[in-house]
C-alpha cells in the first residue's frame, strides 16, 4: 500500500523542526483551531461511562443529533465509525465492488484502499471537459466521489449532481459521496444526501466532525445510509475490527449541535485566507476553489513541470510544505496542493517564500 503523502511529508517536516529549523506547512489539511469551547466544556465534565465500549454503532445520543442534521433519516441509518476512513473501509469490505470509479484528482487513500482489497479501479479525470461522457461509458458497480473536492475545492453543481446519480442509476451501482468537507462549502452546495433518502437507495454518504470541528485527532466519523442491512455489515465488521469509535471522543462531541459561533468562526477565517491566496498569487478566478481548505495549482503556468523535486527541494531550502500532485492521481505531475487552513501570519510567511520560489523558476 502507498503511503499517504500529506502524513508522510508532515513526519519529515516534525523532524526538521525537531532539529531547529523553522518550517512553515501549506501541507496538511488540519486546521489550526482548538475545538469549540463546547467541546473542551463536554471533555471537562466527562461521564464514568467514558472509559467504556459504546455501543458498536455509537452513543444513541450521539446517533439521534447526527441523524437529525440529515433530512428523513433517524439514529438506525447511522454507524460511527473512528473516522471516515475506516468507514471508507468497511464499505469497500461489504459491498465488495467488481469495479471501483474514482473521480480524480482524489484523495491518495481512496486508490489506495482499493488495492488493498484488489479491487479495481476506474479512473475519471475531472479535469477534461469529457468526464461526464468518459463517465457514461466507464464501466463500474461503486463509484466515490467527494464534494468539496480535496485537493482542488470543487463543488458539484446542480446539473452535474443530477448527471452523476442518473449515471449510476443506469449502471446499477452505488455512489460513496465523501462530504467531510462540506461545512467549508463558499458556494451553494448540494448533498448527496438529498438523494439517498429512499429505502432502496444506494446513495451512501461518508462524513465527520474532524475539518468542522476541528477535532482531528479524535477520530469521530459516521456512515449514513437508508440500507440499514449495510450499515449493520459494516457495524458487524466494526465489531470485529475496532469493536467501537472511541466513548471519550463520542462523549466530547455530544454537543457538536451547540458549535454554530465556532464553526462560523472557523469557516470565515478560511474563506478571508482562501482569498488572500488568491490575491497574494494573483491567481483568476476559475483556480480558486468553490469549498475545503485547498488550492491545487499546475505549476507549468511557472515553468515547473515535477511538482515532487519542486516540493523536496523547497521544503529542504525554505523549510516551506507543499504536496506535489502525483499523490492526488496521474498525470498530475506538475500540480501543487498547498493548504489554507492556518494562522494567517504562518500562510502569509509561506506564500512570501513561495511566491521567491516561482519567480526564480520563472526567471531561470
């Protein structure tokens, strides 16, 4: 299995900074927030039942205000999970795909968990005007997609939400629409969840409270689905697996409904850095992303065609982070994804040192 490249450049740049080198990271998608008060109150005033197994599909509170948030759904169409990703993988393990589509640019662990399981995997490129007919004729039974789009931010419209479900539709296959990113959506966005209300859906949707909340590290996800017989697959292989998502962090978060001042807090910090990234790299209006925390720049339009040797050679001259875009597919080789969601003294440090770096390509 590939290892995931934002993890892995973020172990390297801890070890510079251990050393003593001052190291600025555009890498990571971790925002740089405390919880919400809320939560650190919840954390302080934790029940005896903390430090035990939850149920393994989660605190029936906790279950109940998640389902809540979804229109016609209740606490039965919700599985908690240690994070997205281990849902991720429990669904791949049940529903066991012949053929996996993944829409790239995409997140490294999407492919990555597919070969894990050899399952395999079609891939539609977003970034050609064609990808709605090269999904037509594509032929797959599972399909995961994810809006906002991490790296490049992009939210799907109306039309193309529509054009994707008749798709699938058509072929019969499931859709595992990843929205950890949706509360950072700076356009209008459609969940897939609005689709996935009828018994016999297979529209699956993956989400959390780690980018919203800022909570990273507690490893709280959740699987929402109408096909409670799914769900309970993937519930038994959680029993199996990690038996629970984690009582203390369910029991921090039991109040994530009271968060609204942080949350907004939070997401219009990032929308005034998404924006001074934009302006600080006088980039038009088409690059700049419609959601999440992430640019995704082809620095070809600099001259610089390997991203990798750019982001090695950068990270060991300036101590600055970047993510080259060969993580986020192929044919991806002169792209960057540089992350907004920090201190904005640190993103302006980092842009300083970036933009010198492109000029002198640019002058070379």
């Amino acid at each position: 299995m590939k290892p995931s490249a934002s993890i892995e450049i973020d172990k390297k740049a801890k070890i510079l900074r251990q050393s003593g080198r001052k190291i600025i990271s555009l890498g990571i998608g971790d925002p740089h927030f405390p919880p919400p008060k809320v939560i650190l109150d919840s954390l302080a005033n934790l029940p005896l039942a903390h430090s035990h197994y939850s149920d393994s599909s989660g605190l029936e509170t906790l279950k109940e205000k998640i389902a809540f948030q979804y229109e016609g759904f209740n606490k039965n169409n919700i599985l908690i999970t240690p994070g997205v990703k281990q849902g991720l993988y429990y669904l791949l393990e049940v529903l066991s795909p012949k053929k996996l589509c993944i829409l790239e640019p995409a997140w490294l662990g999407y492919s990555g968990l597919a070969d894990y399981l050899n399952i395999p995997t079609h891939i539609i490129n977003l970034n050609l005007k064609s990808w709605k007919d090269d999904l037509k004729k594509a032929e797959f039974d599972c399909l995961i997609l994810c809006s906002p789009n991490n790296p490049t931010g992009k939210i799907f419209s109306e039309e193309e939400t529509d054009v994707i479900i008749k798709i699938a539709k058509l072929k019969n296959a499931f859709i595992i629409a990843d929205e950890i990113y949706i509360h950072y959506s700076y356009r209008k966005s459609v969940s897939f969840s609005n689709f996935a209300k009828e018994k016999d859906s297979k529209i699956i949707i993956l989400n959390g409270f780690s980018k919203s909340h800022a909570v990273t590290g507690y490893r709280v996800g959740y699987i929402v689905s109408s096909d409670t017989e799914i769900l309970r697959s993937a519930e038994l292989l959680q029993q199996n697996t990690a038996t629970c998502a984690s009582t203390l962090s369910q029991y921090a978060l039991i109040d994530f409904d009271k968060c609204s001042e942080s949350l907004n807090e939070y997401y219009n910090y990032y929308l005034i850095n998404r924006n001074l990234v934009a302006k600080e790299l006088s980039l038009s209006q088409e690059l700049i992303p419609d959601g999440g925390f992430y640019y995704f720049l082809d620095l070809s339009h600099w001259g610089i065609l390997d991203s990798d040797r750019f982001c090695s050679k950068l990270l060991d001259s300036t101590g600055l982070v970047l993510i080259p875009g060969s993580s986020y597919g192929s044919d991806l080789n002169s792209f960057i994804r540089l992350s907004f969601c920090l201190d904005r003294d640190l993103l302006m440090e980092g842009l300083f040192l970036l933009k010198g770096a492109l000029k002198e390509k640019s002058n070379e």
